[in-house]
C-alpha cells in the first residue's frame, strides 16, 4: 500500500462517511490540531517523564487519535466510525488524574512561566497547542461540536498544567513563578 494517493493534491481531502472539503476549513483545522498536540504529547514522551505522567499521556493519545477521528467525519456519520466516542467518564479520568498529580504539589500561590525541568517545559508546549484545537473545535462551523468533546480539551489543558508542575517537583526544580517588571 502506497502512502501517497494524491487525491489531495488539489487542497482538498476527504472525510469518514463520504464527502470532500477543502484542507484550510475550520473542521480539517480543528482534527489537524488534535493530531499536532497528540504528536506533542508523544514528544513529552520521549522525555522520559515519570511512570505516572507516562501512563496518563499514553492514554490520552488514544483519546485523542479518537477525537481527532470523530471530527474528520461528516456530521451526523459518526456511527461509521464503528468506535466508542469520547464521553463524559473520559473527562472524569483526567480529573481523577488531575486530583492525583496535585496532591504532592504544594498550593500555587502566583501565576508561573511555562520551564523548569525539560518534560515540564514540553508539557507547557502541550497545554498551548491543546488550547488551540479547543480553540478551533469551536471554530467549526458546519456542526456544533458534541459537549463531551468540548470538556476533554479543557480538561486536558488543566492536567496538562498539572502534570508540567507534578514533573517539575518530581524532578526537584521548582516552578519558574512570574512577576512584572518594576516600572
């Protein structure tokens, strides 16, 4: 099987369930970015975080390529996806891991500057570009993206958060705080 089928050579590709859109449309935008965190989170990975963080990251890139896949569907052709969809317990597993990244961390007490150890610094890296497909999930514009799907980035983001602080004391740097500049 060749990896080239230059069906896209026009800008053009198509999505599960039938249909072709042009590559610069919010929904391609939207599961491309997806796709561009998962490979971030796959780049933390190598960083060789923690056994914890490593877990948690391994089981989000599956929710992710989920995700992603749901969104390069038509509307309403979801169901030919024959796979579980994301849904309201997926979330409730990153809180749960969020809960449980905090407990060792103490209280946070100023803003703080993505940095620190090198696994908390890509995990930074992460955060922004999850709030970017969160950001473009609500840019599409030919369906309202199902809540569930919403949630999950959001929460994504805040564990990714905590996970960059659960790594960094993990590694025993601290948290880069940040204060303005005196006038």
């Amino acid at each position: 099987m060749r990896i080239y089928t230059k069906t896209g050579d026009g800008g053009d590709t198509g999505l599960f369930g039938g249909g072709r859109v042009k590559k610069n449309v919010p929904r391609v935008e939207a599961y491309g970015t997806v796709d561009e965190l998962n490979a971030t989170l796959g780049l933390v990975r190598t960083a060789k975080p923690s056994p914890f963080t490593d877990e948690v990251l391994a089981r989000v890139q599956v929710d992710l390529f989920t995700l992603g896949a749901e969104l390069a569907t038509v509307p309403g052709k979801e169901e030919s996806l024959k796979m579980q969809l994301l849904e309201e317990a997926d979330y409730e597993r990153l809180e749960r891991a969020i809960d449980d990244a905090e407990k060792p961390l103490p209280p946070l007490k100023t803003f703080i500057l993505p940095g620190g150890s090198e696994v908390a610094a890509r995990l930074h890296l992460s955060r922004t570009v999850c709030r970017r497909a969160e950001r473009a999930l609500l840019s599409i514009d030919d369906a309202t993206p199902r809540g569930a799907l919403v949630i999950y980035l959001n929460r994504l983001s805040d564990l990714l958060f905590t996970l960059a602080r659960y790594e960094n004391h993990a590694a025993k740097v601290d948290d880069v705080p940040w204060a303005p500049h005196p006038r």
